[in-house]
C-alpha cells in the first residue's frame, strides 16, 4: 500500500510540475509580446527576446524533483509505521 501511495504523489505532484512549468513558458512566449509598449505606448525596438534560462530551469526542477522524492518518501515511511 505504501508503494502505491509513493506512486500516486510522484505522479500527480510530478505531473502538476511539469504542467505548470510548461505553462509559465508558453504564457510568457504569448503574453510578453504584448505588454512591449515603451514610455510613448509605441512598440519597443529592438523587440525584446525572449529566452529561457535552460540550465537555472533543469537545475530548479532537479531541486523540486528531489525535495518530492524525499517528501514522498518521508511521508510514505509514516504511513507505513502507522500500520
């Protein structure tokens, strides 16, 4: 049962993760572009670019990964000292 419980949390907590890191880029990609109005509501230019910091972001979903598993893990060991 413990096991089974380990898994369910990594998943929905992993899926939730990952879901709302793709969202934040995809809702930045879409929603920058228009907030690019300068002190005169012109368009900016040069247009701002957009990028991600694509090893700040692994190495933060390493963290979290790693902070879930442990979490899970603690919590699991409590419910099985439980029974």
């Amino acid at each position: 049962m413990a096991a089974t419980f380990a898994i369910e949390q990594v998943v929905v907590l992993g899926l939730g993760a990952v879901i709302g890191t793709l969202g934040g880029i995809a809702l930045m990609w879409t929603m920058i572009p228009f907030l690019q109005l300068g002190e005169a509501a012109r368009v900016v230019e040069p247009p701002i670019r957009l990028t991600v910091p694509w090893t700040s972001l692994v190495g933060y979903i390493a963290l979290v990964a790693a902070l879930l598993i442990v979490s899970v893990v603690w919590s699991t060991r409590r419910v099985s000292a439980r029974r």
